[in-house]
C-alpha cells in the first residue's frame, strides 16, 4: 500500500484523538486507549493457497499508539 496512507491515518487518528489533561483517566496515555478502543485488537482474515487473501489495496497494519513498546503478534489457525 501507498506508504502515505499509514501516514494520513496517523495524522487524523491524532486530530480524532488528542493528547488531552481534562481525560479521567489521567496516566498520559488516553489517547492511545482511546485509539486502540476504536481499532479493535483482532481480525480475522482468509488464507488462500498459503497467502492472505486481500485486495490490491489491502495491506495489514499493526498499530502501537503507547510506545514504543515491545509486543507480541499472535497467530492462530482454524
């Protein structure tokens, strides 16, 4: 995918969310929560003859909005 499509998102994920002082949940890290809360922490996604099924457009993003940090990726096959 084009690379300016990961920036774009990133850039309207930060105008949607904003670091802000007037949150509850004060731990300077909201906006990541929020963020993560709208995005979801799973998909689903078809494998066909050993290779992701997408698009021509679709590539698969993985976000990390409270970091960096170290993270682990889980795959399961069903």
């Amino acid at each position: 995918a084009d690379p300016d499509v990961c920036r774009d998102i990133l850039t309207h994920l930060r105008t949607l969310f904003p670091q802000r002082a007037d949150l509850r949940h004060a731990e300077g890290n909201s906006d990541a929560h929020l963020k993560a809360s709208f995005f979801g922490s799973s998909v689903h996604l078809m494998v066909d003859q050993g290779r992701l099924a997408l698009g021509t457009w679709q590539r698969v993003f993985l976000g990390e909005f409270d970091g960096p940090r170290t993270r682990s990726v889980w795959v399961s096959f069903l």
